[in-house]
C-alpha cells in the first residue's frame, strides 16, 4: 500500500502523526513522467530502505518550482498530479509499503534556505534518515 501525504512548511511534523514508523529512505525530486531515470534514483531509495529497515518513499514538489517561478510560463507536464501519484504508487508499490510526500511549493518554501530544507527539523519531521544522509 502507497500512502499519498500532502505536507507544507509550517505544517505539523509527520513524525508525530500516524504516518510515523521507523523513517524513511526517500528520493527526492520532481518525478514528472517517472522516466527510466526516476525509476533507478527510486530503486536507490527501496535498497536504502530495505538495507535500513526503512520506508521506501519518494518527496516531491506540487506545483512544479519552475510553475512557481514562472507562473506566465507554466512548464509543459508529462504527467499532471494524478498520473504522478498512479506512476509511483505503481514504482513503489511492487516493493510493499511506501509513501509519497507531496510538499508544497509555496513562498513559505521558497523562502527556506537549502541548509533549512535539509535540517534536522525537516528530518524530523518527514522522519527520513536516508534523505538527510546521502
């Protein structure tokens, strides 16, 4: 089973939510068409997942940064929002539970530095030891 999570900055922590387990090995990106390409930097988070005891999960943004940005000049998608979540529900869920987090490309994002984004509290909160460390 893929549990699909909407998340923001500001929101409450996930660890402490009925999401929580023993954290997550997560790929991170925008994962538009689920290419080839997405499919190996995914199949590297199931191994760390299943090397650590962890969930397999991917993080990805909604909208799209580049839509955020450039709102006159939206990028073309390969996939909206529900063929991404069918595309990686069908990726992760051949690999047993799995999550996918879609964060919220807002100004409260944009406004957070890489170093934030990537913080101990935002490990925390998505409980991804793997993100944090690769």
């Amino acid at each position: 089973m893929v549990e699909m999570i909407d998340w923001a900055v500001g929101d409450a922590p996930l660890a402490g939510t009925a999401f929580a387990g023993a954290g997550l090995a997560a790929a991170i990106g925008n994962f538009d068409g689920v290419h080839r390409g997405h499919q190996k930097v995914v199949a590297a988070a199931v191994a760390a997942a299943r090397r650590d005891g962890l969930l397999p999960s991917v993080i990805t943004f909604d909208p799209h940064p580049r839509e955020f940005f450039r709102q006159d000049e939206a990028p073309f998608h390969l996939a909206d929002r529900r063929e991404k979540d069918r595309l990686l529900a069908g990726l992760l869920g051949q690999m047993g539970p799995a999550r996918v987090i879609h964060i919220r490309f807002d100004d409260a994002l944009r406004s957070t530095g890489a170093d934030q984004f990537v913080s101990d509290d935002s490990c925390r909160s998505w409980r991804s030891p793997a993100l944090c460390r690769y």
